[in-house]
C-alpha cells in the first residue's frame, strides 16, 4: 500500500504540501508520474505547473538523485533503496468544479490533478492521510453506510490510484449538509459557500430527478452518492462527475433558490449523475482504463457528452422538476447553438469529440467544429425518435443506455462505436446507417433528421427572425463588453461577410452616429433597429485589426440568423400525442 499525506503551513499562500510513500522498491530506477489531464475534461491540464519543488528521499532520509524525464514524469535512482519518499508541494488558488484549492476556510482537493503514483503499481490500493483542524469535516465520495474505508474522520483508504483519483473531498468546518434515501442509496448534498439553501425544495427536487435516473437504468453504480456544492459569490457553472459524487461550482450564493441559477442547479446536477452511469462506468474502450499520463483519444464523445445532456434535461422533464415551458427553453439552446454553428458543415461530432484534445473547451477558430454537448443532445434525441418509430415505443435509447450498462460496464468491457450502433440497431431492429453515416460521422445539418424526430411526437422546428435586426437583416452578431460593441459572429455569405466585415471587428459608428457606452453595452442594438425600420441602408465604422473600414449595406430582412425552438404542433394527431406522452411521461 503506498500512503499520501496532505498538510500545509500557511493556507492564504495556496500551497498544499504532498508526501508518497511508497515501500517495497526493488528496482535500479523507479518512475513517478503525475496526471497530465483529469477525466471530464478531454485535454490536456499539466497539473505538472503547479509544482514549485519536488525531492526525493529514501527510507533513511538520504536525499535520491532524480531527473525529469517528462513534463510531469520524474526518473528516481532507487539502487539499494527500500522505501522511497516523494515531498512536493502544489499550488492550490484555482477553485472549478476540476481543480484544488486552499485557503483559511477550506481545504478542497481533486486528488487527479496532485496526487503522483508509480505508473506500473497504479492498481495497488493506497491511504490518504489530511493533517487538518480538528474541527474539519471531510465530504468525500467514499462515506457510505458501513464504509471500510474510512479509517479515521480525516483518513481514507482507496483500492487504487483509479479510486483516489475519482475520489476529490472538501475539508472544512463550515460545510452545509442534507442527505436522503432511494432504492437503498444514500444520496448527500453538500454545500460549501454562502448560501442560504432551501433544503426542502432542494430534497424534494433531488429526490423526484433520482428516482427518475435510478428507475431508468435499474440500478445503481455505488452503494452513496455525493453532490458536493462549492457555492460561490459570483457567476460560476461547472460541473465534474464521478462515480461516487460529482463537484459543482454555482454562484452568485445570494442568488441559490432564486429563477435560473436555481434552474442550473437542477440542470447540472442531474446531468452530473447521469454520467455515473454515462463514461464512469459505461466507458468508450480507448479510455478503459484510464491513461492519467497522455491524451485518450475517442470519437465517442457524442455519447458521453451528448447523451448525457440529452438525459440530464429530458429526465428532469420526465421526473415533473422541469415543466414542459422549462423543457423546451434548454432544448431550443441547443437547437439555436447549432443552427448559428456553421462548423456543423466542416465537422462531424465525432471528428470533434476526437478534437476536444485540441480545443475542445474553447470557442476556437470560426466555423471550424461541432460541439460532444449540443450536437451530441441533439443527436440523442434522433436517435432516441428513431428507436422508438421503429419499435412501435416498445424500445427507447433507455434501452441502449440499461444494455451498456449491464453488458458493458457491469462486466468491465468498455464498448466501441461499432457496439453502440450494433445496440441501436438491435433495438430499433432496423439500420442506423442513416444517422450514423450522414449526421454522426459526417459534417451536416441535422435539420432533415430533426424535423422527422419532432413529428414523431406531435412536435415542429419554429423558426423566426430575432428582434436584432442586425443579425437577421446584416448577418452579424455582436458582443458588448466594457462599452465596446465588436462582431462576434459573420453569417457566412451574407451582405456583411461579403462587404468584408469580420470576427473581432469593432464598430465605432451606425450612418455616422457613434456609439457610446451605455454601462457594459452600447447604443449599437438601438441605432441599428432604428434606421433598418426605417428602411435605410447601414453604413458601419468598423475598426479592424489594423484599418479602419467603412461598410455600406442595404438590409435584407429575415435573410440570416433566426431564432429556432422547438413547439408542439397545433394539428398533432392522436398517435403523435401519445408518443409525445410516452417520451415525456407528460400530458401533450
Ligand atoms: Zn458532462
């Protein structure tokens, strides 16, 4: 068993101190790695830059040669040495839903992104051992009725370096906390943060969205579950998942219980614990198991992701948390990031999924790629549609999902594109040659595909023109920051691409008239819809990257953008209704 002892001197630097020890060393050299990324976020972290020293020790205290041999890897000479000591320390001043943090009121780590290990003794189980107050509480993943591996309040034992890493803990003396039963889990929320929780409302929401979850996937993957909340004073939203508890930051804390911050409690939350089941334990192949010291490529991210997003939000709907109005207003985001997404024409969603190694979590150049999210809920839902036309609503993606599950990851096989599609088929007993070739491993517009989805269940795609008339009639976007209005989207070959405006470009004047600050916006919204109801041609002041540029262009109304969602149909017959009421478990 190798052992971890976590401490620190003084928090408000953000320094954590790490101690590993291992025994049994019987080699010449002993490698010592670090993560270099954290499963749920498919790039690389180099947690590696966080360490500001690093030694090596043996049994007796000798200080051991070592050099670096990768950007998170360390070559130790171990000759003649027993037990070796590793003493490092790690910078903790980034608090996300992934990353470690210390400061005077808490101690919260995520053990994957400072925690070393030997690479080939990574399945041996090992001890966590957190010398903090006395009066710190931990909420960690392992706390279950009866659990082993809980050896004091402040020490753990884990399985393997798998454990430990999918094991993150916030340690302090002001965490809130509420917990509940279903189907013989335990199911705990805590909450760290100002705040001031309505625990009834948060319990009787978990409860409903649980039970939805468990009733679907018929079982559950550990014995407790963890929501660990870090509530903070500002925006925040992010989520991380794991097998026994997921983290997430939520913030502004004043605003927790009020309209949508609370609306992204439940959203997240209940996506989080879909992926116990969806990539903790249902596992594409390639990242079975995972590989903590290099990119773990996989073009199955549409499933992980997709999925997921797909079930998190549908399953609050089918639970009665979401009514029908919040439903169709998460569904028609989707739907409208992928209608202004021209990179859905350049690549595949599984092409992207294989990217996100690349730039997966930010914007990234224009036009470029698909989103694992959007794309991938979308995608869900077809294929969730054509399951059930083809099966008469005897079969559903549920089916696909309980299948994974129990002939995948209960059996610790990850599964391969070739077994998901095989699975559709198997369901819908027809070919998802279709959806599979054209939309999920081509670069398309779902919009064919989306349209029949929604008429299964009495539903259409609604499209009209924005109120911006900029967007519908110019083909620009735009963003206002600090005073300052700059394009942030080109429709491609609109009046504007083609006039030569671009992403980035400033806009300092509308025919003449310049803008000015009014707070974080500007008067450009305003003046644009001003002179296009009056039918006059817009001449832009644009500052480009290097030039400024002036732009004449004459409107052409609902030529662009458009605002999409997704609306029952007025004429919805009988069979369409009681399909949409099988889907939702709500009435039409
Ligand atoms: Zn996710």
């Amino acid at each position: 068993m190798t052992q971890y002892i976590i401490s620190y001197t003084k928090p408000h630097n953000h320094y954590v101190d790490v101690e590993f020890i291992a025994g049994g060393i019987d080699a010449d050299e002993t490698l010592i790695q670090l993560p270099a990324w954290r499963p749920g976020r498919y790039e690389l972290g180099n947690f590696a830059k966080n360490i500001q020293r690093w030694q090596a020790f043996d049994e007796k205290g000798n200080a051991l040669f070592f050099e670096k041999i990768k950007k998170d890897c360390w070559k130790v000479q171990t000759k003649g040495v027993k037990q070796i000591h590793i003493k490092y320390n790690y910078y903790a001043a980034e608090l996300n839903a992934g990353s470690t943090y210390l400061d005077n009121t808490q101690l919260y780590m995520n053990p994957v992104n400072c925690c070393v290990y030997i690479p080939e003794r990574i399945n041996e189980s090992c001890e966590l051992q957190l010398l903090l107050p006395n009066d710190y509480n931990v909420a960690i993943g392992l706390i279950e009725p009866q659990s082993q591996k809980i050896k004091t309040p402040h020490s753990f034992v884990f399985d393997d370096f798998h454990e430990l890493a999918d094991s993150p803990f916030i340690a302090s003396n002001s965490l809130k906390n509420q917990q509940f039963e279903n189907n013989g889990v335990t199911f705990y929320v805590w909450l760290q943060g100002e705040c001031t929780p309505n625990w009834n409302i948060i319990i009787r929401d978990f409860k409903k969205f649980v039970q939805e979850q468990m009733l679907m996937m018929k079982a559950f993957p550990a014995k407790s579950y963890h929501f660990l909340f870090q509530i903070l004073p500002y925006r925040a939203y992010h989520g991380v998942e794991h097998v026994t508890s997921t983290v997430i930051t939520l913030g502004p804390g004043y605003n927790l219980m009020k309209g949508s911050l609370y609306e992204d409690l439940l959203g997240v939350s209940s996506h989080e614990l879909f992926h116990a089941w969806n990539i903790k334990t249902i596992r594409p192949a390639e990242m079975l198991p995972y590989d903590y010291s290099q990119e773990n490529y996989s073009r199955l991210g549409y499933v992980s992701e997709g999925v997921t997003t797909y079930y998190g939000d549908s399953l609050l709907y089918r639970s009665g948390v979401f009514t029908t109005e919040q439903y169709l207003k998460t569904f028609a985001e989707r739907l409208q990031k992928h209608v202004d997404n021209f990179g859905r024409f350049n690549l595949s969603v599984a092409e992207s999924s294989f990217d996100t190694w690349l730039d997966g979590y930010t914007k990234g150049v224009a036009n470029r790629k698909t989103s694992i999210y959007d794309e991938g809920c979308l995608l869900a839902f077809i294929t969730d549609m054509f399951i059930r036309k083809h099966s008469n609503n005897k079969h559903s993606l549920d089916d696909v999902m309980v299948h994974l599950y129990q002939e995948f990851a209960l059996k610790q096989k990850g599964y391969t594109e070739k077994d998901y599609k095989g699975i559709i088929e198997y369901y819908a007993n027809n070919s998802f040659d279709e959806v599979f070739d054209n939309y999920i491993n081509n670069a398309s517009d779902y919009q064919p595909a989306l349209l029949d989805a929604m008429d299964y269940i009495g539903c259409e795609l609604i499209m009209n023109a924005t109120s911006q008339q900029h967007e519908h009639c110019l083909g620009i976007k735009v963003s206002e920051i600090g005073g300052i209005c700059k394009v942030n989207a080109v429709y491609p070959h609109s009046i504007a691409d083609n006039a030569g405006i671009a992403i980035n470009d400033e806009i300092l004047a509308v025919n003449g008239i310049q803008l000015k600050p009014e707070g974080n916006n500007t008067n450009f919204t305003e003046w644009c819809n001003y002179f296009i109801a009056n039918n006059n041609t817009i001449r832009l002041s644009l500052a480009s990257s290097r030039m400024m540029n002036e732009v004449e262009l004459k409107p052409l109304p609902n030529s662009y953008y458009k605002v999409v969602s997704m609306q029952k149909q007025k004429q919805a017959n009988s069979i369409q209704k009681a399909n949409f009421e099988l889907w939702s478990k709500n009435k039409f």
